[in-house]
C-alpha cells in the first residue's frame, strides 16, 4: 500500500502540529514581567534569617576566640618551657648541696662520741639547709613570676532556631 500526504491520518497529525506550533508562541507571551508583587515574609521567615545572622556571628566569634586561645596557650607553652629549663639548674644546685649537708652531717654523726657533738652536727645540717632554701628561693624569685596559663576563651551560647508554626489544621 502506498501513503499518501492525504489520507484522514496524515491529515490529522498535520492538523495537531499546526495547533502545537502555533500555541506556543502564545503561551510565551504570558511569562511573567518584572513587575510581579513577591508575597512579603512571613514572620519565621524574618525570625529564621535573623537566626541564620546570629548563628554565622556565633560561629565566627567561636572560630576567633578558640584560634586566639590557641595563640595564647602556643606562647604560655613556650614561656614555661623557659621558665622550667631556667630553674632546672637552680633545683639541681640545690639538690646538691642538700646531698652535701647530709653527707657531712652522716660522717660528723659518725665520728660524734658525746651528745654535744651530735647536737653540733645536727644544728650545722640545719643550718647548711637553711641556707641552700633561701639561696634556691632567691635565685627562683630572681627568675620572676611563673607564667600564668591562658583562660579558655567563655563561648557564649548558641542562637535557639525559631519554631516552626503550626500548620493550620483541615476544617471537616
């Protein structure tokens, strides 16, 4: 059988894509303009975007204080290490001569043959004492203050999101 541009069928599709094509131009010029209203915002609307304001505030507060906190605690770190290394030989000084006052009181002690001589060598081992304390206190209090760890930074709370209203319920 051979087609022809005649027959009902063919006829009829020719119709439906004269429709469709010349609809659509029409359907072009009903796109909106410019000058459309927008609905204005509803009231969580406004609250979320001043939640989303105040959450990006806390949050950059949160990053600026913690980064600075860190800055702090790196250079307090580095100060106590110094601090520590410089009054390691003060308390090695002294821990000698500690063990120096005590190996001369241990040999007086064993060469004491009275009370009194035992009582000598007893008051001389408080003495040497004594005087390595204040010598080891100076020398610390020379090196100035300890340094003071740094506060951890205080954050604040975090924004509450506003509530979701309610959703109007379907009247029966």
């Amino acid at each position: 059988m051979k087609a022809t541009l005649t027959t009902p069928r063919t006829l009829a599709l020719l119709v439906a894509a004269g429709l469709i094509a010349g609809t659509s131009p029409a359907l072009a010029d009903e796109t909106p303009t410019a000058t459309t209203v927008t609905k204005p915002l509803t009231e969580y609307q406004s609250a979320r975007a001043a939640y989303k304001v105040a959450l990006e505030g806390y949050i950059a507060n949160r990053k600026s204080s913690i980064a600075q906190y860190k800055v702090a605690h790196e250079a307090y770190s580095a100060a106590r290490k110094s601090y520590n290394e410089a009054r390691k030989p003060i308390l090695d000084t002294f821990k000698s001569e500690l063990a120096a006052a005590r190996s001369a009181r241990d040999t007086a002690l064993a060469a004491a043959t009275t009370d009194a001589a035992k009582l000598e060598a007893t008051t001389t081992f408080k003495a040497a004492v004594a005087a390595a304390t204040s010598k080891r206190d100076a020398a610390v209090a020379a090196l100035g203050a300890a340094p003071v760890a740094p506060t951890k930074p205080v954050l604040g709370e975090r924004p509450t999101p506003p509530t979701k209203p309610a959703k109007a319920g379907k009247s029966s």
